[in-house]
C-alpha cells in the first residue's frame, strides 16, 4: 500500500520552528507502534534530537529552535510509520538506527536509494547508512574485503549475512568461520572438550547471527556437514580454500605471520572478509598486528576492499557510541 504524507511548516520565527506531519492512513493500532509503549520512541526522538513532538490522532507537530532537526525529526517519523504497515514492531534500537540512518544521509537528502536487502532463510538484513552499505558492496565486489571500526557498527554481524546469502544461493560451497584464540586480558587456562568446544567461546558472535539467520537445527546440520567449519587460526596453515567464504573476526589479534598466511589461503571461487578493531588490539605488549601491517602493505593491491567505520556508524545504544568517541579522543590527546 503506498502511504499519502502530507508536510507543512505551521510557523517559523527567530527562535522556534514549528513543522507538521500528517500520516495516512489513519490507523489507531499502528500509531500506537510508532508511539511505543508510553511514547518511549517519541521520547526517544525528542532527546535525541532536541525537538518537541506533540500530537493528535495522526497529525504530529514537531518544534525546535534549530529548523534542521525538526526536517529530520518529521523524516524520521515519515520513514518510522512505514515500518508500521506489516504491523512490524518499533523499539528503541530501530528508532536509534533510523536516527543514524538519516544522519548519514542528510547530505545526501534522502535514504539512500541503493540499499539492497541481504536475504537470508530466516530474515532479510538492511545495511544502514553508507558506509555499511560500502561495506556490503565492497564484498560483494572483491575477493577480499576488509572491515575496520569499533565495536557496534555491524561488520561481523554483515559478513556472516553476506556468508549465508551466498551458501543459500549456491554461490559457494561452505562458510569457515576464523578467529584467534587470544583471549580479553584474562588467561583462561586449558579449555575442555575436541577442536571445536575449545574454539567456540572465541566464535559465540558468529554463531548467534548464524542461529538468527539459518535457526539452530540447521546450524548444527550444516556443521555436522563440514559445510560450515569453525577453526582457529593456527590451523589454517597449509590449506587452500577454493569456493568457501572466510571470515576471519577480531583480526586486530592476528601477528602479521598469521595474518599473512590467512591470507594465502585464499583459493579460486573464494571470498574472504577481514573484521577487526585496531583500538582493541590484545596482543601481548610490545607485538605488533597484523592487521594494521596488512592494511598498510596491500593499501594499492587491486580487487583487495577496505571499509572503516566510525564512533557514529555505531548501531548500538547511543551511550556506546559516545564511550567509542570518548576513548578516541582520550587516545589522540595521550598520543
């Protein structure tokens, strides 16, 4: 069904702007979505975005001092009311992904029109803003990509999505998920249990958006198969993998032996996609990464891609990105 909107600017004067929405078509039960539960969504957008947002059956009046926000603000419930028409529930995480959206794209006055869906069996996956729409189009293009940012903005959670969109269409022939064992500041000792029991404490990240995607059954089929395969970084050395899509996560704590090696694995049909986070590197003290070599040393190489991501392409609570942007800025003024 396509949705009449119909905008206008009610008064505009030195100090405040006043911008109203009137959403069709009136539907009591999908405003009451677009509202949340005691109009935390509204809320929400209100602090966010330093607005007020009053409204009346389906006609919204935002105002704010600043002319800019209430654009947005009156976009951002445009697009929010849209997610509204399968009865498709609005919690805060989307209006904050919304938010991040639209703040990606003022520049370019709209959503961006190319965002391609990555259809997996169990849901389909939508890039938000632009550089995780570069990121998903860097790997699709290129046979190795790589995906550098902080915590939050979606690399691992996009690479398995592009992962399991290709085995289901037969693009390739297995997924191997790749991680060092290198643990978070803390020695855990001797794991228990056969190679895969050992490695998947490291690999829990990729499993959940494998569950989410393909369910457990199918998973653990899948893996029983050897069509998908967990293995640790050191047991990568000596293969070749033709027609598999690699992903190797948090490769901040490869040394530049491994990584080097992982990526001379790489065989005719593959795709391999490299994510990691340079700020979090848990190497031992004085080891350099390997990943901060590679990115420097195939800078030039052709059909290698590079995205990076920043403190706002965080799809996280908000508060994770302004802890990302604080730790950025206490690195810079201590460097």
């Amino acid at each position: 069904m396509v949705i009449e909107l119909t905008t206008k600017t009610t008064s505009s004067s030195p100090t405040n702007t006043i911008k109203e929405i009137r959403l069709e078509p009136f539907d009591n039960k999908r405003l009451a979505l677009l509202c949340g539960q005691f109009d935390e969504n509204i809320k929400h957008i209100e602090s966010r975005l330093g607005v007020r947002i009053s409204y009346r059956g389906n006609t919204f009046k935002v105002s704010s001092p600043k002319a800019p926000s209430c654009q947005s603000t009156v976009e951002i419930l445009r697009h929010l009311y849209r997610e509204t028409e399968d009865n498709g529930v609005i919690s805060l995480e989307i209006v904050h992904l919304f938010i991040q959206e639209f703040g990606i794209s003022t520049s370019q006055g709209d959503f961006p029109a190319d965002t391609k869906l990555i259809k997996t069996p169990r849901t389909s996956v939508k890039p938000r803003g632009g550089n995780q729409n570069n990121y998903v189009d860097g790997i699709k293009k290129h046979d190795i990509n790589f995906g550098i940012g902080p915590a939050g903005t979606g690399k691992t959670y996009l690479a398995v999505a592009c992962a399991v969109e290709a085995l289901t269409n037969e693009e390739v022939k297995r997924i191997l998920l790749v991680r060092p064992a290198v643990e978070a500041g803390e020695k855990l000792g001797f794991l228990p249990g056969d190679l895969a029991q050992k490695v998947d404490p490291y690999l829990r990240p990729l499993y959940d958006a494998l569950y989410e995607m393909l369910g457990f059954e199918q998973v653990a089929r899948l893996i029983e198969k050897s069509i998908i395969e967990i293995a640790p970084l050191a047991f990568m050395r000596g293969r070749t993998l033709n027609n598999a899509f690699i992903i190797l996560d948090e490769s901040q704590n490869t040394t530049p032996e491994q990584m080097k090696m992982f990526l001379t694995r790489i065989g005719f049909g593959s795709t391999a996609v490299i994510t990691g986070d340079l700020t979090q590197t848990d190497l031992p003290k004085g080891s350099k990464s390997g990943l901060a070599q590679a990115l420097h040393v195939l800078n030039n190489v052709k059909g290698i891609g590079s995205t990076t991501f920043i403190a706002s392409d965080v799809v996280r609570h908000p508060i994770v990105q302004r802890i990302v942007e604080a730790y950025n800025h206490y690195d810079s003024s201590h460097n």
